[in-house]
C-alpha cells in the first residue's frame, strides 16, 4: 500500500489525488474487457458451455458487462468429482505451504485493487469507497485467517495426561470437498473469505458465485487459480445455481457448505436438508432486519450520520443494513427532521464518478422490489421521504432510486417485519429502552444492531439483552454496518446464522474442520 491508507467501510472517502489517478485508469481499462465471456474452471481445466448469462450494467443496463457460462449438471458433478478426487492429497499438505498460497492471493488482490474495485463499481454499482473497502476487505480477510493459523499452530493443541506414558493431541482436521455458493452484493468478500478459510484448514472447493455479478466472481477466482493451487483443490461453476443447490443437498461427497444468502433459501432449501447419509456441516449465513435505538441523550448529529449510513449507504444491499429505527419520544422530531434533510444532500448518480454516496440499485429484481415496496408504503401512507425512482436524464437507463424514510406502520406490517435490501428505513418513536428492545428484538432475525446513548447503565443494559450477532454502541461511521476481520467479526444470531460463529473472527476457521482427539501410549 505504501503511503496510502487503507480504505475500509468506515473510510468517509476513497478520493485522494493518487486514488484518483488510479481509479481513472482503472475504469478505462475494464472497460476495454466488457463482452467478454468467463469459463468454467474445473480439475484444473478451463471449460466453456453452449449457454451463457449476460450481466449487465446497473447504471446503464443497455450496458453487456459480460457473458458468465452456465453450468449443466455434468460440469456441476465433474466439479464434485474434481474436489473429491484432490482431496487427499491437499489435505496432507502442510498447512504452511497452504497459508503461503493464500498469502500469494491477498498480495495480488491489493496490488489489482484498482481495477477489482472498478469491475464491482460497474457490475454491482458500488461507490467509489464500498468497492475498495470490499477488495480490501477480502485481502484482510485472507490475511487474517492466514495469522490465525499461525497462532493456534495449525490447530494442534496438547493436552492433559491420564498416565506418565500418554500423549495426547486434539487436532483439527479437513471435511473434504468443501461447497461455497456467494452472494451478489459482496461478490468478493463472500466469497473470498470462505474459500480461503476452507482451503487454509485442507478442505478443496466448488465456487459459485452469484450469477448476479458472476464476472466479479468468476475475476476473483481467477485470481486464486493464478496462485498455483493444485488441478482440482478449487473448482469454479458459474450459473447453474439451482442445479448446485441440489447436487450439494444430494451428493454425499459434498462433506460441507457455506451460503450466504436469503433466510428462505439459506433455512429452508440448503440447511434443512444438507444430511444425507450422516449430519454434514452447513454454514448459512442469511439476512438482517437491524435495528437501531436512539435514546434522549443521545448526540443526535452522531445518531443520524450512524443511522444514515447504515441504512442508505449502499443502497441498503447490506444484511447488516439499518431497516429499523426506534427513537425516543423527546427527540425524534429533531432526529426526524435532520435526517430527513441529509437525505436530500444525498449525491446520488454514476458511482464511477468521484463523490457519489449513492449509485444505483444493484439488480432489476432490487428495482422491482423497490417500486412494489414503496407503492406499499405509499398505500398505507407511510412515506415521509423518498419513495421514488429517477428514471429520467443521464441515470434514465440505471436502477436508480431516492432513500427512503417511513413513519406510523405497525409493527406487523411486512415493511417493518420483512427484509427489504433496498434503501427503506422505517422509523417508529418509542418511550423507554425496555420498549425499545422488546420491539428490536421481535424478529426471527438477528444479525446486528446499535444503540445511541450517554447513560452507562444503558449501555450496559443494552449489550445485555440485544439479541444479534454484531452490535455497536454510539457508532456515527455506522450505527449497524461496517464490520471488519480481526476487528468486528460479523455474524448472526437466530435465523441469520447457523454456526454461532462470526466471520473475520477468532472461531472463523474452526468451523471449516472437525476435532480429532490423538492419544499415544509410549
């Protein structure tokens, strides 16, 4: 990095005068790679398939970013057998030389951040500072497990003796063939981040990356193949999603998975059924409903900055994204009333420009769900702020839309009860903090969540009886949002995650292997 310092997601700004030379040709440069098509990559072979996918651009969707190719349900089973069959031999590799691989990856991610963060910008639309937090984000990660393993020794930890002549060994071992299917809205950490821990603790692996940003993914993967792992320890599908899910759920040889994604999916269609002949492990990591608290003696210019960010910043494609807000009685008008005036400072238009907060939203499917959302909360005349699309002038062609504020729904409502992932917030006033967190903590979800207040005693009560995974207390960079590896790791309680255990964190490697008690008698 030399001189320059990192950009993470609490960075007000990726826009100093080298950022700028960089990005400028960066931008240029992937641009000259759109229409390009990406191939599979299975036992060490590159693949191409009749049907491919377009994916396009968010801010001008007349824009071809590029063709993914679609798995059919033999490249999906050559993948399989490609991971099982390498198995053996990568998991008598020295957890040293697979750290050094991994080591290798991290380095090349940060010297292409540029140009990794440009490509993200233009297939997801991510702002300036989003996309090189999130290509930081991954590198980070990578590197973070990487000393994790250096201080546990490879997981291989003494212990106590029954008799002079024992010696006893609790090791961590590898699963075997390892599924990670990725999300769109982190296309890099969600799926780096996995990959590299499955790897690291002697597991191989099948990629899917989201088909939403499957050029992201697919480059990212690139990446790790360039590295010089062995034919078949990873394997990259793209497309196919459905037809992975299933191999996954019914294939024995699949000895783990990680998702990120929907609850419904996540739940329902992968960790309910992930047993086949004997339990396997299945990291879901799924959504968010966060809510935030903002007590009388709050600092309501910090508040709302905390608030504004998290639930606007990004355009609310964040499972850590503020949804809710709960506000006591004696400040709310003030509170209401400056954030309401942030949101029409919002700088919203092409993220490839310099200072834009908001590009557009990153999918159709996340425009559509924002129109029918909005035309909801307009019918229960819910609407304080926002609730439009811009679909006129230079942004005309993109998925771009106005944050949105919501008042008086109740709390049954689906906008107040459902995960939304665009840029809606809904605000309801409350009078004491045991309000506040019967209300916060009604959900099945519970991923992360903040508090804003000067009172100790509340402070402490809060940390106490939130019910989420990640929490923050007074956070103006974030008031829900904004977690990094080795710092907060992130995860979530009751329906928005399975393994009890945060990503980016102390435990993240722990869950990609499995305890093997060694007793030798001399």
């Amino acid at each position: 990095m030399g001189g320059e310092s990192k950009v993470t997601y609490v960075t007000l700004s990726a826009d100093d005068a080298l950022a700028r030379t960089e990005f400028s040709a960066a931008i240029d440069r992937v641009k000259t790679r759109f229409g390009q098509t990406t191939a599979l990559h299975i036992a060490g072979e590159q693949r191409t398939t009749r049907s491919t996918t377009a994916s396009h651009c968010p801010i001008d969707a007349r824009i071809e970013i590029g063709r993914a190719s679609i798995a059919t349900a033999d490249d999906v089973q050559d993948a399989i057998a490609a991971a099982h069959n390498a198995f053996p031999s990568w998991r008598q590799t020295p957890w040293e030389t697979r750290a050094e691989l991994l080591a290798k990856v991290a380095r090349v991610i940060r010297h292409r951040r540029y140009d990794l963060s440009a490509l993200l910008m233009a297939e997801m639309g991510k702002n300036r500072t989003e996309a090189l937090g999130e290509v930081e984000e991954t590198a980070d990660l990578i590197n973070y497990y990487n000393d994790r393993m250096v201080q546990a020794n490879g997981f291989v930890q003494p212990m106590g003796k029954l008799s002079p002549s024992d010696t006893n060994v609790s090791v961590l071992r590898p699963y075997g063939a390892w599924a990670v299917i990725s999300p769109w809205n982190f296309p890099y950490a969600l799926l780096g981040a996995p990959v590299a821990a499955a790897l690291l603790m002697g597991n191989t692996v099948i990629a899917k990356p989201s088909s939403e940003t499957p050029i992201t993914g697919a480059t990212l993967m690139g990446i790790f193949l360039e590295a010089g792992f062995p034919p078949g320890v990873i394997n990259l599908v793209t497309g196919g999603g459905r037809v992975l899910g299933e191999a996954m759920v019914n294939d024995p040889r699949v000895a783990g998975a990680t998702f990120t994604g929907s609850y419904e999916v996540g739940f329902h269609q992968l960790y309910r059924r992930f047993s086949v002949k004997y339990p396997r492990p299945c990291i879901v990591e799924m959504g968010g409903k966060n809510p935030a608290i903002v007590m009388d003696t709050a600092d309501i210019e910090s508040a709302v900055a905390g608030v504004y960010r998290s639930a606007f910043g990004m355009n609310g494609h964040k499972c850590s994204a503020c949804s809710r807000v709960y506000v006591h009685e004696t400040v709310a008008d003030d509170f209401r009333d400056a954030l309401v005036a942030k949101m029409r400072g919002t700088d919203i238009g092409n993220p490839l420009e310099r200072e834009v907060f908001s590009g557009p939203l990153a999918t159709k499917g996340s425009m559509d769900d924002y129109i029918r959302f909005t035309e909801l909360a307009r019918g229960a005349s819910a609407v304080v702020e926002g609730g439009l699309r811009i679909d006129e002038g230079a942004l005309g062609e993109g998925y771009f839309a106005k944050p949105t504020l919501l008042t008086g729904l109740p709390e049954h409502h689906p906008l107040v009860r459902e995960e939304l992932f665009v840029p809606i917030l809904s605000m309801k006033t409350i009078r004491g903090l045991d309000e506040a967190l019967a209300l916060a903590n009604d959900t099945m979800l519970g991923l992360t969540a903040g508090v804003f207040t000067k009172k100790p005693e509340e402070i402490e009560i809060f940390l106490d009886r939130i019910e989420a995974g990640v929490v923050y207390v007074n956070r103006s960079a974030g008031a829900t949002t904004g977690a990094w590896p080795g710092v907060q790791p992130f995860g979530g309680w009751k329906g928005s995650g399975s393994s009890g255990k945060n990503i980016g964190g102390i435990y993240s490697l722990a869950c990609y292997g499995r305890e093997q008690s060694r007793t030798l008698v001399q």
